[in-house]
C-alpha cells in the first residue's frame, strides 16, 4: 500500500533550516499524520535553455542537492530527484505516492509563475491542493503599497514603507527541526549525476554561505570599491536559497541600514515583476522602447570579451567571464557602457549577464539593466551618463582591481579605447532625446 504523503517542492530554497513552506508541509503532516516526502526537479524546460554545457550554476545546484541529500538521510528520509518536465513528473510521482497536498515556496518570475498554474491545474484535477508560501523575499506582492493601494514604482518611498512594516513577525525563522519527524521515512535514493543531467562537472569554489558580519561593519564605507572583500557574496546563496533571506536581514537590521537597503532593492524588484511581468522584454517607460540602438555585434563582442580598452569595463567583464562574479560598482559601470557608449540594446547585456552571473536572478538582472539603460522605474536620469576613466579613478584609483583581471593593463597589448568618451556621450544623449522627441 501507498503511503499518504505531502509532497515538499524545492526549488529556489535549497536548505532545510527556516524554509517557510518546508515548516508548513512538516506541522501540517505532523498534525494530521501524514508525513512529508521532498522533492527536487531538475527541470529540463530550464536546463535545455542554457547556453553551455559547462554552467557553473548547476553544479552549484547539483552540490546543494547533495547536501540536503545528506541531512535528510540522516533523518531516515531521502530527497526524490526527478529529471524532466515538471508536469511529466508530477504525473508519475501521482502514480508512486498517495499524494495528499503538494506544498512549495512562491517564485515570482513569470515563466516559473505560468509552471506552478500548469502544476496547480493539474493537480486541481486531481483533487489535489497545491499551496505556495513566502519565503523567498521579506515582502512580496502587495504587501507594500502605497497609501492609495497602488504598487510602488519609486524605490525611495517603498523603502521607507518597507522600514515602517518590519518588525519581529516578518524576520522570524521557521524551526523546520521541531517537526522534521514527520518526514517520509524511506531509503536513499540516487541523485542523477552532473553527467546524466548531460552538464560537464567542474572543480568551482563558491562563495560561503556564511554571512561575514566583520563585512557588515564596513560595508557601508567600503562596498563601492571593487579592489575590496567588502561585499556580502550571498548572491547566489540568496538567489538559491542556499541561506535564508530572514536570517541574514535580521543580522542587516542591526548592524548595517546600509546593508539592509541592499536587501529592501531585491525585495523591491521581485515586487516589481510580480505587478510588471512584461519587463522580461519591455522598458518599463514604454517610450525608450522607441530608442534606434546600433547594435553592432563586432561592438558587443569585445564588450563579452572585455577589450573596450576602458580598464574598469573590460576588468569586470573578464572578471565576470572568469567567476561568474562581478561586483555592483563595476555592473553599473559596464552596462552603462554598453547601452550609452556603444548604444547597445540593454536586453542583450541582459542576456548576456544570464548566461554568466553565478547569482542570475531575472528580477534584479532585470532591474539593474533597466536602470543603468535609463529605462527603468526609478532609473537614473538618461542624461547622467558614466565616464568609465572618471569612476575607475574614483573607485580603484590605484588600480588594484584593474591589474587583478587585466594582467596586459598598462603594456602594448592592451587595446586603444575604443569609442571616445566624448563622442559617444553625446551621440548617446542625442538618440535618446530623439526617441523621446518622436513620442
Ligand atoms: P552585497 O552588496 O553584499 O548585497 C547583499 C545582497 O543584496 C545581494 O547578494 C543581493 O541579493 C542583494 N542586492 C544587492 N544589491 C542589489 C540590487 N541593486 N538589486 C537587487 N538586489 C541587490 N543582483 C542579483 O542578485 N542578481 C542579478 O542578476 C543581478 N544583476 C545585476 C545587473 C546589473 C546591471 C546591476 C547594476 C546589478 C545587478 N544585481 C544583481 C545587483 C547587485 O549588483 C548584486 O546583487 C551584487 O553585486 C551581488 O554581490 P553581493 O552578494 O556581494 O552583494
């Protein structure tokens, strides 16, 4: 006979401690005697989009799942690993299980919103609940709003309102570990390998997931200088769950506003999206979608390979091609150059981040293009344009970061700049007020 289980769907929330839907699938089963059995999808609608066969991102998935893997054999249960379709899967897995619910955490991207309603729908058809929770940001959807019930499209202001509403209620953890001995008690079951999954395994070291609180103490005067360790390096911890986002804003709230104003922007884009899912391909001022871009692929190509000769622009784009990191400052800096120097789309820097960035997250990446192309909500004025010389002399002014990546710097093999700073400020400006003119 068929154990009746709850069915727990990981999928951005990659840990065990203080995941919000984990805790409500353990005390749900717990109270009704039922017992609750995890699941991990490697979806292949997501792995066959990838670019390269060689991405970093799933061997980090690939090492988290291990890990949950790990803990919960010690609790006598085991992760269940499918590879597929989420709904190809979810049609066995009713065939194994005597599923009673299935219960993951919200994720706010359009393309992971119209899976759950397929998934949901399905499972309505079956007579099965389907129930998502928070756990992914502080606040999501509505919960921030302005006076007259209207999402936020100014960060300012949502923030303050987003300071107002914290209190204990939302940064409390969820003790997972008090009912974990309702989890579905079974014996190990293999976990695809990364050459099943038909990715190449890579010797990567990621970031620690440990928050590194002596950061936070210097966060605030340091974290714009990219020669320095004076960031978090959660990203991708927090772009996979691998931490809690709870847990590292309760540490933010007492020692750096600085810090917490970071984590209040990655709540404001998922806000953003959740209200604005067009953005995945349209400028949220719909006006700049009239901007004629040059779009120069022989451009492009030495922006990816980071041979602008502009030092601070070609250091983060090796550095990103090299790590899959690269640091805020030098984000900003480098889209700005493409979109405003090199008038280059800022969907294809977009795309381009996706294929790259350890700590890809469509909401953010989204954002922090929209924002750097002057086409955003709350974006910079598109007239303020980066001197990529100016902000290198005032954020590495010794060069640090730029020698780091660009060993050839300062020799005959480094390349001439190769638009004019000047030029292409004002062909910039010139091309947007054109767009903007038309309309
Ligand atoms: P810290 O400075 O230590 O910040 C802590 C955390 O706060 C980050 O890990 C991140 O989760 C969040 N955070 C910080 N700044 C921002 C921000 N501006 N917007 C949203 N969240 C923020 N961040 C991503 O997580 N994924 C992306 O794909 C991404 N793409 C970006 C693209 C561009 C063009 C720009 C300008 C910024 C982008 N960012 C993105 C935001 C920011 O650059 C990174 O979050 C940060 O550099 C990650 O390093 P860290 O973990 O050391 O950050």
């Amino acid at each position: 006979m068929k154990t009746p289980v709850i069915l727990f769907w990981f999928r951005r929330d990659l840990r065990l401690d203080d995941n919000g839907g984990l805790y409500q699938a353990l005390k749900n089963a717990s109270a009704s005697g039922l017992s609750v059995q995890p699941l991990f999808i490697f979806d292949t609608t997501i792995l066959d989009a990838l670019t390269s066969r060689a991405d970093k991102r799933v061997v980090f998935i690939h090492q988290a799942i291990e890990r949950l893997q790990k803990e919960l054999v010690s609790f006598g249960s085991t992760l269940d690993v499918r590879h597929g379709e989420p709904l190809a899967v979810f049609k066995a897995l009713m065939d194994e299980y005597d599923v009673q619910a299935v219960y993951a955490n919200r994720d706010y991207e359009p393309d992971a919103r119209a899976r759950d309603k397929l998934i949901y729908d399905y499972l309505g058809t079956q007579g099965v609940a389907f129930r998502a929770f928070k756990d992914h940001v502080v606040f999501e959807k509505n919960e921030v709003m302005k006076a007259d019930g209207q999402p936020y499209t100014v960060f300012t202001p949502y923030s303050k309102k987003w300071l107002s509403l914290l209190n204990d209620f939302y940064l409390r953890s969820y003790p997972t570990i008090s009912y974990i001995e309702a989890v579905h008690r079974q014996a190990e079951r293999p976990i695809p390998t990364l050459q099943q999954l038909q990715f190449e395994p890579m010797n990567v070291t990621f970031p620690t997931k440990m928050l590194d609180l002596g950061v936070l103490d210097v966060y605030a005067e340091q974290r714009d200088y990219p020669a320095l360790s004076a960031t978090s390096r959660l990203g991708v911890h927090l772009r996979f769950g691998t931490v809690s986002i709870r847990q590292v804003a309760s540490y933010a709230q007492v020692r750096s506003s600085v810090f917490l104003n970071e984590l209040i922007w990655r709540d404001f884009y998922q806000m953003i999206l959740w209200h604005h899912p067009q953005l995945v391909n349209q400028s949220f001022k719909p006006i700049y979608d009239q901007i004629v871009w040059r779009n120069q692929s022989s451009d492009f190509s030495k922006w990816c390979a980071g041979q602008t000769g502009y030092p601070l622009v070609d250091a983060g784009m090796r550095e990103l091609n090299e790590t899959g990191f690269m640091h805020n400052r030098v984000r900003m800096v480098v889209a700005s150059f493409l979109t405003k120097h090199l008038l280059i789309d800022w969907r294809w820097g977009e795309r381009y981040f996706a294929q790259k960035l350890l700590d890809y997250d469509l909401a953010a990446n989204n954002g922090g293009w929209q924002w750097a192309a002057g086409c955003g909500c709350d974006a910079a004025p598109y007239f303020r344009v980066f001197n990529p010389t100016l902000q290198m002399k005032k954020f590495d002014p010794n060069g640090d970061y730029v020698r780091r990546w660009l060993p050839e710097f300062g020799t005959k093999d480094y390349p001439e700049p190769m638009v004019e700073h000047g030029m292409a400020r004002e062909r910039c400006l010139q091309t947007y007020a054109q767009a903007l003119k038309n309309n």
